[in-house]
C-alpha cells in the first residue's frame, strides 16, 4: 500500500486496546490491513442521502466469542462492532463470495423511519468463508429462538 493511500485511508488496523477487548473475549480470528468499501443504494440518514456512492476503505476485522468488528481508518471508524445476541443482525446478512465478504445491511427491514436504503461493507480477504460462516454460526446460535 503506498504511502498516500495509507495517509487517506489509513491501515487497516484494529487499535490495541480493541484487540485486548477481543483476546479477553476469546478471540477467534484477526485479519487487518484488508480493502474494502462502503457501498449505498438508496441511503438516507439524517443529514445524509447517497445512492451508488462508493467509498474506498481499509478495514480491520475481528471475531471473538462474544462479537464481530469491522474499523476503517486505522481504528478510528467503527463499522461493524455488534455482539452476536444484539437484534440488529435482523437487517444484516453476511456473505462471502470468492475472496470478499459483504456486510449487507438493509435499513429498510428495521422500524427506524430515520434510516433508509441499503449500505454494504466489502471486505476482500483470503479468510472470507470463514469470517462469514463464524459470524453467521454464531449469530444463528445468539438468537433467542435458536436454544
């Protein structure tokens, strides 16, 4: 990664006192220094409206027994950072497809009139199978419903 994009976008990286949080969780598996990208179709926030707006990132990921967490800017931007139990995977499939995995969000499937329009966050990664089919293992056994 050249020096600009580094300065831009950052590296990457999770912050240590995230990647401390995650070992005493139980970590179980830590990918930084990854491209990626925001992805809006039909976005609406307050303040913010975007479609087909592509944001370039570099993304830190971690899983632990108890969460998974996507950070931008060399820990600075929180994308994802959800404990398997919360209620708001209702609105988030994750999915890998070859070497990418894709935080899809559909904002349109949550109650909050204030948020509307789908936002995917693109991960390309070498370990894309097996970030998806952990969180999505672990989501599925969080469910209220599952045990």
């Amino acid at each position: 990664m050249g020096f600009l994009a580094r300065l831009l976008l950052g590296n990457g990286s999770l912050r240590p006192a995230l990647r401390a949080e995650l070992e005493e969780e139980g970590l179980v598996l830590v990918a930084e220094g990854l491209s990626g990208s925001l992805r809006y179709a039909h976005f609406k926030a307050p303040g913010k409206r975007f479609h087909g707006k592509v944001t370039p990132v570099r993304v830190g990921v971690g899983l632990s027994q108890e969460r998974i967490v996507v950070y931008g800017h060399s820990g600075r931007a929180k994308f994802v950072d959800t404990p398997y139990s919360s209620p708001r995977w209702a609105i988030v499939e994750v999915v890998a497809e070859a070497e990418r995995v894709e935080f899809r969000v559909d904002y349109d499937k949550d109650d909050d009139p204030r948020f509307a329009g789908r936002l995917t966050i693109r991960v390309t990664t070498p370990e894309a199978e097996r970030i998806a089919g952990e969180a999505n293992a672990r989501i599925e056994r969080a469910r209220p419903d599952a045990g």
